[in-house]
C-alpha cells in the first residue's frame, strides 16, 4: 500500500469522525474563562464497515441488483448474438480467402479481392455495432441502478442510525490496514435489505 494513500485514508476516516462534532454550533468562551484541560466528555463514536462490492455478489448480495443484472443481460442478449454472428461470418470469410491464396491452382483475384473488401465493411459494422451496443448497455444499467443505488444509501443512513453508528466507512473505497470483523455490518445490512425489499418487481423494458 502506498504512503500517499494511507495518509488519504487516515485523513477520510478523521474526516468523518470529526465532521459531526464540528456540525454542531457551540458557544463561545466566555474572554479570559480558563482552558478546560482534560476534564471534558469524550463524545462515544461507534465506527462500523461496510463493503458495497458485495452487494452486487449474484448469490449472496443484494437480491434487487441480482434481478438488475439478469434483466440487464437479457435486453442486450440480441445484441450480443448478433455480434457474435458477425464474428463467425468475419472468420469464415478470412479462412476462405487464406485457403483461395494458398491454393496452387489459379484462382479468381477479383473474387478474393470482393471476399477481403467484404471482411473489412463487416469488421467496421461490428465496430460499429459494439461500440453502439456499449453506449446503450451503460445508458440503461444507469438507469436501472439509479434508483436502486439511491434505496440503499437511504437504507444504509437508517441503518447507522438505527444500530447507533456514528461512522460508516465503505471499506471497498477507503484502504483499510486493519479492521476487526466485529465491526463489519455488510452481512447484516444485506439480510435486513432483502428482507425489507424483496426483489418481486420487474425492471420496466425500455421502448
């Protein structure tokens, strides 16, 4: 792990540990009142992880992204034929015109040279294609994980508070050196989302 992304670390944690506090308007010291020194309450803070990475786990994650996900492949399994269809018929066609140009009869150049031309429109079709299909791919998984992203960062808010955690890290964004599995809600978070939002309702077909 690098110096320069513990220090990030470290620096995110205490971020979060502190900002509550600093939220909150405190008067101001009365001119010449004595420090305080170490007679003071330390505020409690309860810090818990969280690994959202799981969430997408097809049997063991969240069950609305697993509906998500199979919806997701099954409107852009067409797609994917098709540019599968288009490999097939691009190798047929190089095979075809590497035996013709091994072959030690006389062949046909004009009709090696339609077979090659006919290679190269159907390798920028497939380009083409896949670029078009990745475009629309990425337009729909958004929306389709919007709103289910935005659930469970509501979810995961009542949680913490819920369970009294004043801290909730994301442990697949924020390197970690150490961390008790103690403090890991993942698991129990993603039992009490399923069992408060079964994954029943079918993802809209976009027209």
């Amino acid at each position: 792990m690098k110096i320069d992304r513990l220090i990030v670390a470290i620096a995110f944690v205490l971020a979060l540990a502190v900002s509550p506090m600093m939220a909150q308007t405190r008067p101001a010291a009365p001119a010449g009142a004595p420090a305080s020194g170490s007679t003071g309450n330390v505020p409690e803070s309860k810090i818990a992880l969280v690994y959202t990475d799981l969430f997408l786990d097809a049997k063991t994650g969240i069950a609305k992204f697993t509906n998500l996900v199979n919806t997701l492949n099954r409107e852009f399994q067409p797609r994917q034929t098709e540019l599968q269809q288009l490999q097939e018929k691009i190798k047929q066609l190089t095979n075809e015109v590497n035996q013709a140009q091994a072959a030690s009869a006389v062949v046909d150049q004009k009709s090696i040279q339609a077979k090659v031309d006919q290679v190269e429109q159907l390798k920028k079709d497939a380009t083409r294609k896949a670029e078009d299909g990745q475009a629309a791919f990425d337009r729909r998984r958004k929306e389709l994980f919007a709103p289910v992203q935005e659930e469970i960062a509501k979810a995961l808010e009542v949680y913490a508070k819920t369970h009294n955690i004043n801290v909730l890290i994301d442990g697949s964004q924020v390197p970690l050196i150490y961390a008790a599995d103690s403090i890991d809600i993942t698991r129990a978070f993603i039992n009490d989302f399923n069992g408060k939002n079964p994954a029943t309702a079918a993802a809209t077909t976009p027209r």
